[in-house]
C-alpha cells in the first residue's frame, strides 16, 4: 500500500460542453489500497477473474461534511505529494465513507 502525505485534495467533475465542477478540501494523507480479487474455474477449465474490491484511495483528515454537502458526483480526483513535490491524479467512479474523517473513492479502470 503507497501513501502520500498531503495538505489538500481536489475533487472535480468533468463534463462535455461545460465546465468541471471542482472542490478542494484539507487532507492529511491520502493512501492507494490494491484491489481483491479470485479466481473461479469453470467445468471447461476457464478461469474467470472476480473483482471482489476495486482498487481504492483513502483520503484520511477530510471534512465529511463537505464532501456530504456536494451536489455532483466527483470523477477525478488530484493531490500534492509533500515528500516528493508529484502532483498525482486518479479517475475514480464513486465515493463512500469507511470511518470517521475518511472518504474512500473507487479508483476508475
């Protein structure tokens, strides 16, 4: 699992024919969480992959509030890592709360 230490989070929404809605929060540390997945085989010996849990970013020191309030859904989300200067940006598909002060946001293949 990577995390970044960060001081912001910018959250946006992108549009044809218009301008991207955009948020940016406080946020202490953001943390890249791999997916899960099995393997099923079928009777002719296919094997099919699960996605149990898409791989996820935890945005940890966020105002839950905030993000609650928003009236569109995010689908990028960006940040400045501290240690080494790198902006960093995922697509992401939804988001939802794991545990206090925290934000979890599906990372969009």
């Amino acid at each position: 699992m990577t995390t970044w230490k960060v001081e912001e989070v910018t959250l946006e929404a992108h549009y044809v024919g218009r301008a991207p809605d955009k948020l940016t929060l406080p946020c202490k540390s953001i943390s890249e969480i791999p997916g899960t997945y099995s393997d099923d085989v079928a009777a002719d010996g296919a094997v099919m992959t699960n996605v149990i849990e898409t791989p996820s970013l935890m945005a940890r020191g966020v105002d839950l509030m905030i993000l609650d309030a928003i009236t569109w859904e995010p689908n990028r989300i960006s940040f400045h890592d501290l240690h080494t200067g790198e902006t960093k940006e995922f697509p992401i598909q939804r988001r939802y709360i794991r545990e206090p002060n925290t934000a979890k946001f599906a990372i969009q293949s």
